[in-house]
C-alpha cells in the first residue's frame, strides 16, 4: 500500500536523498495546540514545509553595477529560460521577491540537479557561481534577508552583528554602509562576531568579496562579548552601536525545507535548552545598544520560546528601556503573522504547562520562569508583542522565521549611572561616544562610565581602572595591535598574526605618494600590514573609526581579520621608482585619492585588456595610446567611464589594476572578476578549461582569456602576479619563475 505523498523518494530534479519521511506527530501537536496558524490554514501550512525550498538569491545593492547586474539577469539569462522545457517539464522562469527593494532579490525553483540538464541552464549556473565568487550575487535564503533590512542602516551608523556566520547578512550590512560609492570611508562599520573559530573564516571569505575598509571580523561568546572602549579627544569612553543584528542560535524548525533532518529529530527539548543562552545574547545586545539605537533580533524557529518569550523577558527586565518598533509598514509585500500574546510550555514528553507555578521541582532545571507569559495582563499589552513578525511558509513560499525589532529608549536599568564613588576623581569619569551625525533621536548614545559599571550586570564585562590604564599603554607600542597575551584570554582556533600600523616616518611611503601622487587627504595612519619583522608584502586599509577601536581594544578582543589589501610588492619595483602594485582588491577605496599613473580607456580598450594577457599598445586605441606611452613603467589605474550619449554601451564605470610595460599593458584582475565585467559588455564565457576559456559574443569568437599567474612577455611584469586570491589575506600569488 503507497504511503502519503510526503513519503515520496526524491527523484529527478530534486534528486539525492533516500526516502525521507517528511513527518513529526509530536511537532504538528504542539503546533496545532499553540494556534501559531490561522484557522483553516493547517494544511497549507503542513504542505509548505514538505516541498522543496526554492533558491533566492541577492544582487549587492551598494556596487555602482548592481543595475548593470539586473539588467543582464532579466534581458539576457532569464529570457533564454522562457519556455524552456527539460525533460518534459517546462522550466520556472525565477521571480522577484515582492517585498525587497528595487527587484535585488529574486527566487527560483531550479534545483541544482536540473541547472546541469541544459547548455542554456548551465550558462545561467555558471553566470551564477561566478558572480557569487566575485561578491556581485549572494546565495541566500530569503527570510534571512529581512532582518538588515529592518534595522535601517545608515552609513554612520557603528554596527555589531552579534552571531555573524557563515554572513550573508553581514554582507548586507556592508552594503548598507556603502550605499554612496563615493565615499570611500564611511563613517560607520560592522563588527561581526561568531563564537566559532573555523565559522569566523567562513564569514571572512563572504566579507572579503565585498571589499570593505569598514569591517572587523572577530571571535567572541556573543553573551558575554567584551564592552569596547575607542579615544574621544584623548579620552576613553565606551563604544556604543547604533545598531545590533541578534540574529541567535536556534532550534531551526522554520528551515524544515532545506534542513530535512530537522523533521526526525525535532522535540521541544532544543527550544527549551536554547532559551537561556538567547536570552543572554539578546540581553548583552540591549546593553551595548545607544540610546536612540535599534537592535533586530531574529530566529529561524517558529517557536514561541524561542521568540515572544525571549522579547518579553527582554522588556520586562529593561524596566521600560527597551521598546518594540512598529516595522509593518517597512516592507511593503511581506506577508507576515503578528506575535502571539500567549502561549504555554510543553516537554519533551509532550507533557504542558500553562503557568510557571504548575511546573514541579524536578522540572525547575529544564523549565524557567522566563518561558512564560508575564501574568500582568496589563503589563503584557504594553508590551505590544503583536509588533513582532512570524513568517510562515506558505504564505510567500519561503522557509519559517521570527523577527523583533526593539528601540533603546534609555539605559538599561543595571547600567544606569551610579553615584560618585568617594575617593575617586571627577576626571576619570567617562562618557560613551557620541555619534558623528548630528544629535537626533535616532543616533543619541548612551551615557556610560567606565569606573561605575557594576560587576554584577547580566553577562557585562567589568571595565577596571587598571584595565584602561593597560589599554592607554598598549596604545604606545608603535600602532601593533597583536593577538591577546594567553593570560588574558584563552586562545582558540589559529593563531592570527597581529595589526601593525605604518608609523609616521615610516620610509616605506614617500616613495608610494610620490609615485600615485597621492592626495594630501589620503588617511595614510589607516595604513597596516600583518607582520612586525622582514619585509611587508602587502598593504592594507582600514577606516580611522576600526583603527581607533584596534589600537584600544586588542586586550580584550580576539580579532580574526579586518581590512582590504590595497597594495602588494613587486619584487622588482624598486627600478621602477615604486616597489608597490596596487591590488584590485582595494582598488575602489584607493581610486579616489591618486592623481597620476591613471589611463581613461574605452569600452573596447577594457575588452581587449580582459580577454587578452599582454596586448601592445598598438592594439589599444589612440587615446589610450597617447596616455600610457608618456608614463614610466610600472602600476597603473585603467578607468572606464559610461558615456551616457551611447545608451548601448555599459552604464557603469570600471576601475581595473593594470602595469604599464615596455611596449605593452596587462591586467591584475582575478579571474571571476574579469568574467564579470565580459559579461557585462555583452561576452559570455563557454567550455571555460583549467587554464583558459573562450569568449564568446555571438558568432564571434575572441581571444582566449589567460587566468593564473603565468609567464609574461616582459621581465617587468614577470616579476609580478595577478592579485588573484580571492579573500583571505595571506600572500600574493608567488610571481612566475
């Protein structure tokens, strides 16, 4: 006898799973109980949760390229899928998500398996891998998408995101921070934390691909991450965010869809063990949130303890500090259930409880207080906790997720300023930073002291006046920022190596300025490299607000990467006046303070520099000739600009590291990032091998593209590699031999 259609083995294009039994009599009881959905809805519900997930992906908002992008996605890759049919069925043409701005979001349900099945779906998947690769397409799962878009970023704002990895949502905050590419330094940053040392990597590689100045990666228990201090004037107060992203661990039975291991061993044993911990996350968030501050906190499961009873424990100890915002305005087209006011609490063994005083002794270590609905009914509906967001499946076709937006009104009540203590001076009293925008009601900050936090705050970190007199030292030690003594922290994870700012009078940058004519703007102590002995082989950069909080935090605080690479030694480069290539990595940032070695190219000049390794002057265009023929060897900036007379043409500019050698001009451009701007102008790239592809563009055939770091024509360049690790920052490609 055939079993119900959610028994089904998955076959053809959702393939690779053995039968799979998509069912869990204890989850739809305590569902069914807790009355999460409509009325009438059940089924639907249930049905969502057995089918497949559909992908979604997110075009990066904050590059000039990002319309370039659509374009190409709507005009060229998804027409070629209109009536397309593989084997038999006709193919989905993707959609874009309704309630995410300017049609950057879009979801499909090609699985993978199928996205081989056809040249014009695998055309479209490698347009997808590679532009992931290049940090132009992020990978992610829709929901998880509504948390930035709720916090409301500006780029002043200072941001934490407390349980970061693996980072597809910091990744957005990035782009939020860049939303004006021309400010090179905004004023704001992300600092996004993980818990997980080998997961702190992960989130690494996804920041990097959008090569930001203003993001610090590092590697805390986000209940207890340490309270930071920056130099105000000469003064050391308390770092407080303007927004905080608590998107915490949880039992992830909204991700029933994807994670199909969930439906056997879900039990509300995980919600119960979790509870705690999301509350301390949640609560050291609320303390390190200014005042006029926002702090979204967010789960991927549906349960209430896990979410409503978080948001009001959060409320009820804040005493009136904290508030929840009305976002149902905020996002347009999202349909979302509000929170629900009541709810109880069930055991593993599905055995309830409405009320904490029905809950026996022996149950006290499983069961908490804070499970529950406050009693106070009419504290309860000050609460509004209808103001939070559950999303179900079947609503938009998406996994499950719970959304809270919460507003700092004033100080948390632990954290309110104390009395002066006898005996110690009014000067070393100190206040929290004031935000770089004017003082309005969204950017007030929190007043803080650091002699007067009491040590016994939920999961605060007591700041000593020994403390910040060893932080003031550490600050004189020639701007090197190391890892932690082993006394004060336990290490964990790979050992990183420590921040060393370019002092003042180091030799190693007249000849850099000189030779870019560098501008007098040029923020040159944001400068640093990741070694304190030999020579430096890179160059990094970070903005002054990050620096500020290196050099006074690096006692505490466990940093596992900050910065872009902004330029690299070429081991020849000393006979070329200059021994530092720019990299392309950094090249949007540097862009804007160099006033020489820049060649303006044309639309045809950038195809014939990406498809070609070393291309003669000869086969330039004249304009590009008459500007690089003049210039000594060495680095150089290769600038497109959109005309916009030629509406055909690419709108967008183009910013490429090139060097200019004897008779010729190459490229350092990694190899994704080269096959994105090709397929921007119109190429696309087929039977790409390990070494070479080939560009096509209608029946025209280009020349191949050389990727890697391989033999050049000239000794000059061969002293060189292309800035071709993707993230990361160990070192350059060594230069062919």
């Amino acid at each position: 006898m055939p079993g119900p259609p959610w028994r089904a083995t998955y076959r053809g294009w959702e393939g690779g799973y053995p039968e799979i039994v998509k069912e869990n009599q204890l989850f739809e009881h305590y569902y069914r109980e807790l009355g999460i959905v409509p009325d009438g809805e059940w089924d639907q519900f249930m049905t969502a949760l057995r089918e497949p997930l559909p992908a979604t992906l997110r075009i990066t908002g904050y590059k000039s390229h990002a319309k370039e992008i659509l374009h190409c996605l709507k005009n060229k890759y998804f027409k070629e899928l209109e009536n397309l049919e593989v084997d038999g069925q006709k193919v989905e043409v993707p959609q874009p998500l309704s309630w995410y701005p300017e049609e950057l979001a879009w979801h499909t349900n090609l699985s993978r398996k199928i996205l081989r099945k056809s040249p014009q779906l695998e055309k479209f998947h490698q347009f997808l891998v590679s532009e992931t690769e290049s940090g132009n397409i992020s990978r992610q799962e829709a929901v998880s998408m509504i948390p930035p878009l709720l916090l409301g970023v500006r780029p002043h704002h200072k941001i934490l995101d407390m349980c970061a990895a693996p980072g597809s949502k910091t990744t957005q905050l990035i782009e939020m921070l860049h939303a004006d590419m021309n400010v090179p330094f905004p004023e704001g940053f992300v600092i996004a934390n993980d818990v997980d040392n080998k997961r702190c990597y992960l989130l690494v590689h996804q920041a990097k691909r959008l090569s930001s100045p203003c993001i610090m990666v590092v590697n805390h228990d986000a209940s207890s991450i340490p309270r930071l201090t920056v130099d105000m004037d000469g003064r050391k107060e308390i770092l407080f965010y303007d927004r905080i992203l608590c998107d915490v661990p949880c039992s992830g039975d909204g991700t029933m869809r994807k994670n199909i291991d969930v439906w056997k061993k879900w039990s509300t044993l995980n919600s119960l063990q979790l509870h705690g911990l999301q509350l301390r996350i949640a609560t050291r968030g609320a303390e390190q949130l200014a005042e006029g501050g926002r702090m979204v906190y967010s789960t991927c499961s549906l349960n209430p303890i896990e979410d409503e009873a978080v948001i009001a424990s959060l409320l009820e100890k804040s005493e009136g500090a904290l508030e929840l915002a009305d976002v149902s305005g905020e996002l347009p087209g999202l349909k979302w259930m509000p929170g629900v006011t009541q709810w109880k609490v069930m055991t593993r063994d599905g055995q309830w409880f409405a009320d904490w005083d029905e809950v026996p002794h022996s149950r006290h270590t499983q069961i908490r207080p804070t499970m529950f609905p406050p009693k106070d009914l009419e504290k309860l509906q000050a609460m509004h906790l209808e103001r939070c967001l559950r999303i179900l499946p079947h609503h938009q076709n998406t996994g499950g997720f719970f959304v809270a937006v919460l507003v700092k009104k004033s100080s948390m009540p632990w954290n309110k300023r104390q009395p002066k203590v006898q005996g110690r001076s009014a000067e070393t009293r100190e206040t929290s930073q004031p935000s770089p925008a004017p003082p309005t009601e969204e950017n007030l900050t929190e007043s803080g002291e650091l002699q007067n936090q009491p040590e016994t705050g939920p999961g605060d970190t007591d700041i000593s006046e020994t403390a910040v007199s060893s932080l003031e030292n550490e600050t004189k030690k020639d701007g090197v920022c190391g890892p932690p003594p082993s006394k004060k922290m336990k290490l964990f994870g790979f050992k990183e190596d420590p921040f060393v700012f370019i002092p003042e009078d180091d030799p190693l940058f007249p000849p850099i300025e000189k030779f870019y004519a560098l501008d007098p703007s040029f923020p040159r102590m944001n400068l640093l490299t990741r070694t304190t002995e030999g020579k430096k082989r890179q160059l990094y950069m970070v903005s002054k607000e990050l620096r500020n909080v290196l050099l006074n935090n690096s006692e505490k605080m466990k940093v596992i990467n900050t910065g872009i690479k902004v330029w690299c030694r070429n081991n020849s480069g000393e006979e070329f006046d200059c021994a530092f290539r720019l990299a392309q990595e950094g090249i949007y940032t540097l862009y804007p303070f160099i006033n020489s070695r820049i060649i303006t190219i044309s639309m045809e000049d950038v195809k014939i520099l990406l498809t070609q390794e070393n291309p003669f002057f000869r086969k330039l265009s004249s304009e590009t000739y008459s500007q690089a023929k003049d210039l000594t060897k060495g680095s150089v900036v290769l600038k497109y600009e959109p005309d916009s007379a030629s509406p055909d043409a690419l709108q967008c500019p183009i910013v490429l590291c090139g060097w200019r050698g004897k008779a010729s001009i190459r490229t350092f451009v990694p190899k994704n990032e080269r096959l994105h701007y090709l397929r921007m102008m119109g190429l696309e790239v087929l039977g790409e091998k390990k070494k070479e592809g080939l560009i096509l563009t209608g029946e025209n055939v280009a020349e191949p593209v050389q990727t890697g770091a391989q033999e050049c024509a000239e000794p000059q360049a061969e002293a060189d590699a292309p800035d071709s690790t993707p993230g990361g920052d160990s070192a350059a490609a060594e230069p062919p031999r």
